[in-house]
C-alpha cells in the first residue's frame, strides 16, 4: 500500500490517514464526503454531492468538547449518508507543519478513536484568505455576514480542491 509521508508519518502514530486516492477507493461510489476546516471556535462542514464533484458550504459546529463536537460531526456523516472526511491541514507557506498541522492529525486521531472514519488530509494554505478575498470582492458581504459564513465556505474550498484534484466522476 502506498502512503505520502503525512501519511506514513500518522500511520506509525497510530492512525491511517489515507491519501486522497486512498480515500477514494475506500469509500463505496455515490457516496458523499464532507469537508472539514477546523478553527480554533469553530469547525466549518461542507458536504460534496453524490458523484463527488462538487462541494457547497453546510454547517458550522461551534466548538464545546471534543466528544460533543465529533458527535455533532458523525450525526451530520450519518445524516448525509457520508462516508469519509478530508480535513483541511494547515501547512505552513514553506511547507513545514507548525502547531496547527498537529492540531489537525490530533484531530483526526481523535475521531479514530471514538469511531472507524476514513479520513484524508488536504493542504489548505490559503483557503481562508481566498475565501475571505471572495466574500469581500464578488459578493460584497459585510464582516458581520462573512464571519457567519467564512469558516463553512473555506470547508467547502477545501474540499472543492481534493474533489478537484481526484478528478472524480462517481
């Protein structure tokens, strides 16, 4: 089986954390994903459709207690039928992991933990920014209404980018 090095790296930790072409081969077809950006008060779901081609902003979990925010995020899995995850990792610009990345691997530890997840982690640098730039220049939302939505819509850019990389056609 081949891994990345984030991969290999997770996977002496404890956890398999699959690539995205993993992910994909282990996920039943016509299935959909969601898409994770994790902030420090808040994580940001987006949900793919079926065929895994495109990714639309869902929800946002406010964060309380690990346990209590992964059950907020396996109601939303079972609730869509989804089945498997890609997280947004936080990489630095140079390409090293800093505190943040390690949150992000924590994370998906954690969720292992308390129930079998298939999970991929996905290079978000810029994600927020990009998304923030959209908000402001194309659609000209105040900072009130962009708060509300930034964190669910850099989930769904996230994921957008790992549905676009895979190339997917169901």
């Amino acid at each position: 089986m081949h891994f990345d090095r984030a991969a290999r790296q997770s996977y002496r930790a404890g956890v398999t954390i699959l690539t995205l072409d993993e992910l994909a081969a282990s996920t039943p077809p016509n299935t959909p994903w969601l898409g994770l950006d994790l902030g420090e008060k808040t994580i940001g779901v987006a949900v793919s459709d079926l065929t895994r081609t495109i990714a639309s902003p869902l929800q946002l979990i406010r964060k309380t207690k690990f346990t209590a925010d992964a059950e907020a995020l396996f109601r939303l899995m079972d609730g869509r039928g989804a089945t498997g995850l890609v997280i947004g990792l936080p990489v630095n610009m140079d390409g090293s992991e800093g505190p943040r990345a390690q949150s992000a691997r924590a994370f998906a530890r954690n969720l292992e933990r308390i129930r079998p997840v298939s999970v991929a982690l996905w290079d978000e640098r810029l994600s927020t920014s990009a998304v923030e730039r959209f908000l402001i220049e194309d659609l000209d939302l105040n900072r009130k209404r962009r708060a509300q939505v930034v964190d669910r819509t850099a989930a769904a850019w996230i994921l957008q980018g790992a549905l676009d990389r895979l190339g997917y056609t169901g």
